[in-house]
C-alpha cells in the first residue's frame, strides 16, 4: 500500500450507493481530494476508517460499509475517532475535509 497519498482516503465495502455519493459531494464541497478505494471484506467500519486514515498523508481516513459510516484522523498522539451521534454522511465527509484544512467542524 502507497501510505503518501495527499488525500482522504475512503475505504468502502459493499457501501450504499447514496451513502457514498452524500460523502463525496461533502467532501468536494470543502474542496480537497479524495481516493476511494473498493474492498471486498466484511470489517468493522471503525476499522475500515482506521486503514483508511494509515493510508492518507493527511491523517485522515472514512469508512463506509452498507449505509454505515465512520472517520478516524490519525494524529501523532493516537487514532481519533470523532462521535457526531446521527449525523448526516455529507457533514461528517465535510468534517473530515475541515479537519485537513484545520478549520473548526460543522455541527
């Protein structure tokens, strides 16, 4: 695996195809890139979030199985794993682009 990529990195299984079009609309509207990147396993998406965030230069990784999504940033003093409760997948796909960008989250 390429652990230098300059992007959010989402890690998807079996996602929903209107969960994962809401989280790349939120995070293109804060304007920073992304790679999706399909795999056929049956993990947690804690997990697939964790991967993820390993995989991106930026720290930060999403997790999509089914209708069911995660965010994990990977920071120098651990993994972080932001509860939003019931938030919508477009905010929390936002959320991660403004932690990249250092800016405050939309609640």
């Amino acid at each position: 695996m390429n652990h230098s990529r300059t992007s959010i990195i989402i890690l998807s299984s079996e996602a929903d195809k209107q969960i994962l079009q809401e989280v790349l609309t939120g995070i293109e509207e804060e304007g920073v890139l992304y790679e999706h990147i399909i795999i056929n396993v049956k993990a947690d998406i804690r997990i697939l979030s964790k991967e993820a965030s390993e995989q991106s230069k930026l720290g930060a990784g999403i997790g999509i199985r089914g209708v069911d999504t995660a965010i994990c940033f990977n920071t120098p003093v651990g993994y972080h794993y932001p509860e939003f409760g019931n938030m919508k997948p477009r905010r929390l796909a936002q959320n991660a682009a403004r932690y990249v960008k250092s800016k405050p989250f939309i609640l």
